[in-house]
C-alpha cells in the first residue's frame, strides 16, 4: 500500500493537522477528496499520477477558482506522498 498526507481544517478552514490516506493500487478521486474541506468542486488529473512524479500537488487544484474567498485559506497546503 502506498500512503498520502493530507492537510486537515476545522469548519472554519483553520489547519488542524495532517491525515495519512493509505491507497490500494488505483486512486479513488472521491476518497481523497472527501478528506479536504467543504466540497471539491474541481478535478485534479494529477492525482492519479502523483505517485509516479512524487510531486506534491496544491489542494486549491482540486476546488474550481469560483468557490470564493475560502480558497485563499487553504492555499499553500499540499497533498504528498509519504
């Protein structure tokens, strides 16, 4: 099993630390993003391959850029392989 770290935030989109999501051979989209806050709206590609570019991705990828404010809450926080 490989394993990704996701940053975790409160209802207030506050960092409240990391979760660790082990994956099986194929990345489920939904099961990583239900583990961000409030409701992804976009669609990351690079998840699907992040394990063979070890790159960390922006979790703002995942939210399309018409959410609102929130979204400059949470930049800066990445989704990586552990």
């Amino acid at each position: 099993m490989k394993k990704l770290v996701i940053p975790k935030f409160d209802e207030n989109l506050k960092f409240t630390g990391y979760k660790i999501v082990e994956v099986k051979e194929k990345i489920d989209y939904s099961e990583i993003a239900q583990e961000l806050p409030g409701i992804p709206q976009g669609y990351c590609e690079e998840i699907h391959t992040i394990f063979e570019t070890k790159k960390p991705i922006e979790i703002t990828n995942f939210y399309d850029p018409r959410q609102g404010k929130g979204l400059r809450k949470i930049k800066g926080f990445y989704i990586a392989v552990m």
